[in-house]
C-alpha cells in the first residue's frame, strides 16, 4: 500500500460482518415443506414450525405433521444471503416491515420452538360461531373486551361492545374473536 498524496499511509478499514438474523419469507401456498428441502440443498438454515395434528379419513385416523403458519418459512442468513434465499423456487419474498425485511428476534423463534416441543400434539380446533353468541376481542385496540357478535361476514365480524354506557358496534377482523367463556 503507498503513500496518499499528503504523504500519510491510509488506515486499512476492516467491516466487520453484522450477525446473521432471522426473516420470514413467504412461499407459493402449500410449498412450505419443499422450500425447506431447498433451502437445505443450499445449506441456508431455516424453520419452518410444525405441529402435530390428528387428521381423520373415512376409513382411518391418522397423527400428521402440519405447517403451523401456513406459506411462511424462518431463515437464518446474513445480507448477503438474502438474494439467494429470493432465487430459491417457491419463494414469493420476504415479509416487509417498514420497507425493509423484517429482522425476528432471536427470542421470538426460541419461544416458538419451545412452545411447539412441550406442545407438539396440539390440534387445530375450529369453533363456530353464531349471531347472537357472547365473543371477546382476542387482538388489536379492543384485546380483552367482551361484545355481542352481530354478524359474521367472512373475515369480518360486526361486533357489539358496551362502552360509555352504550352499546357501539364495531367492524374487526373476524380471526381476533373468540367464543367468550
């Protein structure tokens, strides 16, 4: 390395690589699993949650393992992975928050896996609700608060809720309702 023009000797700069994070990528609907055999191929690490359910046929019942968060696969990358992990087959793209692929923390995941290893024989319980049934509010502003369910539209539901000595109805998504106990 030579002298700069004033005759002083530049100072190397060294970038030190940043961690490896984890993101969430969404794949082509039901491809989940191949994702993960391709990501394996390319020795890019990755977790895709699964849980055990009971799946029940006409003729026999048998314990599978599904996808917990159906077309969202985890990867453990550094930047300069993420245009691999784009140019896999089956990936749609990463999940953004704020323009930017969204960084999970470490924790998030580890909590997830822990959950899903004391628990992996959890089954997928639907219920079903009518007009008229008592629901509490499971996410968002309203978290906690019990209501009157009014109307179920698909994903909306138009809810009753006692406020200020009033009944207001309100419009939220019909996955943030629960039968209230």
């Amino acid at each position: 390395m030579g002298l700069t023009t004033n005759g002083v000797m530049p100072i190397p700069t060294v970038s030190t690589p940043l961690p490896p994070n984890w993101y969430a990528v969404r794949t082509l609907p039901r491809h989940e699993k191949k994702v993960c055999t391709y990501f394996s191929d390319k020795n890019i690490t990755f977790y895709c949650p699964q849980k055990r359910t009971l799946k029940q046929w006409s003729d026999r019942k048998k314990w599978v393992d599904e996808v917990l968060i159906p077309s969202f696969v985890f990867v453990h990358i550094e930047e300069h992975q993420k245009l691999e992990v784009l140019q896999t087959k089956s990936v749609i793209n990463f999940l953004y928050w704020l323009k930017k692929p969204a960084i999970i923390k470490d924790k998030d995941i580890d909590i997830l896996k822990r959950f899903l290893n004391d628990h992996a024989h959890c089954e997928l319980i639907e219920e079903h609700l009518f007009d008229g049934d008592a629901v509490e509010i499971t996410s968002g502003a309203f978290i906690g608060m019990k209501g009157t369910l009014d109307t179920l539209q698909g994903k909306v539901a138009h809810i009753q809720l006692p406020l200020l000595n009033r009944v207001y109805k309100f419009k939220i998504p019909s996955a943030s309702i629960i039968k209230a106990l």
